[in-house]
C-alpha cells in the first residue's frame, strides 16, 4: 500500500500566507540505481575512446574519393606526388577494364591501373589523345605542367616507351572511349571514337575490346552496396550546413512559436495541426517524386558537372528515392484517411491541451527549460557525427593479394615491372563494425537519456503545481522547475540512466531481428506462403508493441520518479497500478491528447525536411564541388533531429498532461474518489460532472 502523496509533495505559499513554502518533494528521497549511472559513466569513457579511435584512423575524403595505383587518395595534398585538386579517379588501361567485367574473370576493377585527374579525358575529334602517369623518373615535368598539358607527355618518351605504350603497358595510354564524371570516378562509355581507335590502329597499338562490358564493369562498382553506403555518409558531411539550420535552428524556432500558439491560441492548435501535418506531408511527398523523376524533369543524376545530355546514367541512389516515394505515398494516405477519422475526437484533444496552457501559463520556466538540453544534445550531436564519419572510414589502405598477370613500365626503374601490378584497397576489420554499432548504440541511449532528464525535470515542475493547488506566488515560474532540475542531478539520474538504456536495448534487438529477417529474405530462407507471411508480419507487429509500451511505461515512470523519488521499477509499478485502476477514466483523453501531440512533432520535423529538400537544391549541392549523391540521406536526418528537438519542447506539454492526470488518478485514491487538489479545468475534460459542481460551489 503506497503512503499519500501529501507527505511527499510540499505547498507552495498561499495567498493568505497560511501555508509554509519550501518543502518541494522532499519526502525519503535518496540515490536510486546508482549502479546503473556507473554503468552510465562508463559506457560514456568508452564511447570517447571508441570516438578516438576513428579521429585517429579516419579519413572522411575516402568516403568520396578513391585510389590510384600508388594508394594514394585521390586529392590528398599531402600524397607523394601531390594531389592537391586532383579528385577524379580514372582507369587507365580500356582492356583490363574490360578483362574484369567479363564473366568469371579473376581480374578486378581494384587492380586495374588507375591515376587521380583534374577532369575527365575525352577522344580527341581529329588525332589521338594521350593520358600519361605521374611524370616522375626521366619525365622532367612538374604536376601543374602536367596538368597544363592536359597529362600528355608522349612526345618526351623514348623509343622503348612509346613501344610499351602501344602495348597497353605504359606509362601512356590512349584515349579511345568518352568519359564522365560519375560520383568522382571517370565513367566510361561504351561509344569508341572512330577518329581515336583508327589513331590507335595505324599505330600498331594492340587490339582494344569495345564491348559494352567496359561500361557495365566500372557502372557495377560505382553502384555495389558498400560504394552507395559510402556516398551516403559522405553526404552528410558535405551538407553540414543544411543539418545546422534545418535540423537545429529551424525546429527550435518552430517548437517555440508552437508553444507560444498552446498558451494563447489552444482551442485552434489541434485544427492547425492536423491541417498542416497533412499539407506537409502531400509536400514531402511531391518532393520525392521531383527527385524520383516521376515528377517534372528534376530528377538525381550521378554525373557530375557539365556532360553530353544524351548520356544517361543511372545510379542505385535514384531506385532508392523511388522505393521512398512509393512509401511515402501509403503513408500520405493512411494519414489523411486517419486525421479524416479523428476530426470528431479533436474538440477532446482541445479540452486536455487547455489544462496544459494554464500550466504553461503559471510555470512560464517550463518554455525556457527545454533549451538547456537543446544546447547540450546539439554540442553532443556535432561530436557524435563528426566521429561516425571518422569511423566508417577508418579502414587500412592495403595492398591488394592479386594473382592477375599484368605489367606496367616504371618510370623509377626504367624497365616494364610485371610483379607490382596489384591495386589498392581500403580494408575493414571486424572489430570497425563493433566499434561502428557501439557507437550508433551510444548515440540512441544518450538521446533518450537526455530527453528522458527532460521529462523528469518537467514531470517535477508539473506536480509541484498540481499539488499546490495550482496557487501562485513570485516565485512559482521559476522555483518549480529549478528545484526539479536540483533533485533529478542529486537523487535520479541512476533511474533516468536505466530508463533510457530499457529503451535503447529494445530498439537495438528489434532493429538486429529486423537485419536478420531482410538477410534471411535475400538468401531465400524464409517461407514465400501466407503461414510464413502472416508469421512474419506478426512478429513485427509484437516488436512494435512491445517497444511502444517501453516508452509508454518509460514516460510514466519518469512522473512517479520525480514525484515519489522510487526507483526505476518501483516508479513504474506505480504508475502502471495508477493507470490500471483508471483506465476507463483517462484513456480516452490521454490517448487523443497524444495523438495531437505526436502530429505536432511531426509536422515540425516535416517542415524541418520540406526546407531541407530546398536547400539541397541550390546549385551548392546539385552541379559544384559539394554534389551529394542523394538528398535521401540528409533530409532524413533533418527530419530526425527535428523530430529530437520537437520532442525535448513538446514534452512540455506531453508531460504536463500525463503527470496532472496521473497525480489526479493519486489524489482519486488518496481520498476515496474524490480529487481535492485537482483544477476545476482537469475534472471537466475527465468529465466529471459532480465533482465539478462541487468545487465550483
């Protein structure tokens, strides 16, 4: 049997001067899951390790740029020769490009020879373009003369070289197919130049293979699964800015203003909400059809800068915007369709949100409070991405193990070397993948734990005013919420600590299932039936559950652990209990009140994608230097952080419905039915007629 919460909740000073002030929540209190703030601090030590780690042995350029033959990346400065500038990779030789597309080929794309240019070559229309190597050796010219000469030095080379040449050995290759810039390598096209190839022949060059397989050889490792991903993380380093503005500052200032329209204009807010979650999210998904290209001629290409437009290609980015499309599509309608059927609920909604305006309007802290983890998640998140990029990129740069029987003239040595023709690659330990999921596990649970720091100190401020009987004095803006702040660092951040790690090993072990299902889908393990389709869908629909009743339990555990100071399990005990014997009492407004609330939140991170889509369709990140290779990516995590920001503002209001209608289920028990601390505004949306009348009198 749990003690009245009188004991536990202290008064503020009444208008008559009756009633003592000070003793805010002060009953029992004592650390509580000490052990798991120690695990907590810990986790902590070992992420800054981890992070140090990839500071140390990442490279974000490579997530962007290849390798040429030396293993140098393609426009590091700091390579031997320097390639300052020079970021496009191009294949030098047509026939080992050709010899490692051809079917059950030993040969591969990574050890054909390969240099970093400036722009792509093209066939001349008249003569016979060259491409030469790095001058180096007896090739008394410097990179900027080379460059110059559009990396042509033929006519400097000796006899013995320009026979190699013609041989496909080097150290100059012709230029017999065009090229493009396709995501910073040169892709060819399999359209020879007449012109060149005769050049060429007349020369007693050797045979060059003008199959369409020189074009599918390097298309295929342009779009294999690990070079998208790549491009994909490269992406979000190169739209930064984007994420700053419409990730942070734009879902603030929007989180804000929402606010501020709860307080003065609340009996509008749910039919401004629901109204604009639905223009939003049309207009998101207009957006991906623009991208798709099912829209207007706007689509993504992979080629970079100015190219033939009868060139085409396609890259694995743009089926990914069109399974996104198709997918916001269903979304877009079960949404419409939903908020169609809740219109009638709406006026429930605005009877909850009023009793969370008045509290607003008493604790006005309560409006400032959320910019205090705002700034702490923001400097926590430019430290956390800057060392995901650091760690997916943190391989080795090895040589290959090749058995391939290829030469190559060196320019050092002066003769044709035919034992190191092997390219470079860039290797990944196992241990990269651990250290990568550590850290996108560490990145999940210092989320929530920070949002759930956030509640607490809100849950606190709340049912301090709930408890005072909703009485005000000089000091209650400001005294509540400081005061919670106070006793969550001294007495709970163990139990906050526990809270957020339940949630975060739920998510991780639905989201390992949810691998696993995809992995076993691809290989054709599971079962194509409807047994095995009903099994599965309902497999993910328990996961579901079970992970929206966590973060329910969660949300009110936090309540009971700032009002009673328990622990974590005690708390949710409690709460649930109090839920339990009131369910047909306040479910059916908590539940629409939610409801409003989560389209809020989303309508403010789907503003925050709508800019972002804008944004990255300047000119800054489409044709010049930063192109990224998808919006997909970067609007996503736009979409995310405005969806973090939104909830660390919204829990103002969230928190404040849950813990005046759990701190009245408390106050029904307490005196036999009857709420003697609850505002007359709470019991009228309970509807609670009697009650009413009586508090009223």
């Amino acid at each position: 049997m749990r003690g009245p919460l009188g004991a536990v909740i202290g008064r503020y000073q009444s208008s008559d001067g009756t009633t003592e002030i000070g003793g805010i929540i002060r009953h029992n209190r004592k650390c509580r899951d000490i052990v798991f703030l120690v695990i907590f601090i810990a986790f902590w030590v070992a992420m800054i390790v981890n992070s140090s780690f990839g500071f140390n042995q990442g490279n974000p350029l490579r997530l962007t740029y290849g390798l040429d033959y030396k293993g140098n990346l393609c426009g590091d400065k700091h390579a031997h020769p320097g390639l300052r500038k020079l970021e496009l990779k191009y294949w030098l030789n047509p026939n080992q490009v050709y010899q490692s597309g051809v079917k059950d080929s030993q040969f591969q794309l990574s050890n054909a020879r390969s240099i970093c240019l400036w722009d792509c070559p093209t066939p001349s229309e008249d003569s016979l373009n060259w491409v030469c190597e790095y001058p180096e050796g007896d090739i008394r010219l410097s990179m900027r003369d080379w460059i110059n000469r559009n990396y042509d030095y033929y006519e400097f080379l000796t006899p013995e070289m320009r026979n190699t040449s013609l041989q496909l050995q080097g150290p100059c290759y012709p230029v017999i197919f065009p090229s493009v810039n396709v995501y910073w390598s040169c892709q060819f096209i399999a359209r020879a130049s007449n012109i060149s190839l005769r050049h060429w022949q007349q020369m007693g060059g050797v045979n060059i293979n003008e199959d369409m397989v020189i074009d599918k050889s390097i298309h295929r490792s342009i779009n294999s699964r690990s070079s998208v991903l790549k491009r994909y993380m490269a992406d979000i380093g190169k739209s930064w800015p984007v994420l700053i503005v419409c990730g942070g500052m734009l879902p603030l200032f929007l989180s804000v203003i929402w606010l501020l329209m709860i307080r003065h204009f609340v009996s509008a807010m749910p039919w401004i909400t629901v109204a604009l979650f639905n223009i939003l999210i049309i207009t998101v998904t207009m957006f991906y059809y623009l991208k798709a290209g099912w829209i207007g001629n706007d689509a993504i290409s992979p080629i970079i800068g100015e190219h033939d437009p009868y060139i085409n290609v396609f890259g694995r980015e743009l089926h990914h915007l069109r399974a996104v499309a198709i997918l916001m599509t269903f979304v877009m309608v079960v949404s419409i369709l939903t908020s169609i059927a809740i219109v009638r609920r709406i006026l429930m909604a605005t009877s909850v949100l009023k009793v969370a305006a008045k509290v607003i309007g008493e604790v006005q802290a309560l409006i400032i409070f959320p910019i205090i983890p705002y700034a702490i998640l923001a400097i926590f998140y430019m430290f956390w991405i800057s060392a995901a990029l650091h760690l997916f990129s943190s391989g080795q740069v090895v040589k290959n193990n090749c058995n391939t029987n290829c030469c190559a003239y060196d320019l050092v040595a002066k003769k044709v070397n035919c034992d190191g023709c092997c390219g470079y690659s860039i290797h990944y330990t196992p241990h990269i993948a651990v250290a990568i999921f550590f850290h996108l596990f560490g990145g999940y649970w210092a989320t929530q734990f920070f949002i759930a720091c956030s509640s607490t100190v809100i849950a606190g401020s709340v049912a301090s005013y709930y408890w005072a009987r909703g009485e005000t004095s000089p000091e209650i803006p400001f005294l509540p919420v400081f005061a919670s702040m106070k006793r969550l660092i001294r007495y709970n951040l163990g139990s906050v600590a526990l809270g957020s790690l339940v949630v975060s090993f739920v998510e991780s072990i639905r989201f390992i299932l949810e691998s696993i299902r995809r992995k076993l889908k691809v290989a054709g393990v599971t079962s194509d039936g409807w047994f095995g389709k009903i099994g599965n869908h309902t497999s993910q629909g328990c996961l579901r559950c079970v992970e929206w009743t966590i973060k329910s339990v969660n949300r009110n555990a936090y309540i009971m652990i700032a009002i009673t100071g328990k622990s974590f399990f005690k708390a949710s005990e409690i709460a649930t209990e109090l839920i339990m014997n009131n369910i047909l009492r306040i479910g059916k407004v908590n539940v629409i009140g939610d409801v409003i609330l989560f389209l809020g939140k989303l309508c403010v991170s789907l503003s925050s994608a709508v800019f972002g889509f804008l944004m990255l369709d300047t000119y800054k990140y489409r044709a010049a230097h930063n192109k990224i290779s998808s919006p997909l990516l970067p609007v996503l995590i736009c979409w995310a952080l405005g969806y973090v920001v939104a909830t660390l503002f919204f829990a103002v209001v969230e928190m404040s419905i849950d813990t005046i209608i759990l701190s009245f289920c408390q106050d029904s028990e307490e005196h036999q039915g009857t709420a003697q601390y609850a505002p007359p505004l709470l019991i009228e949306t309970l509807g609670d007629q009697n009650e009413m009348q009586r508090l009223t009198q």
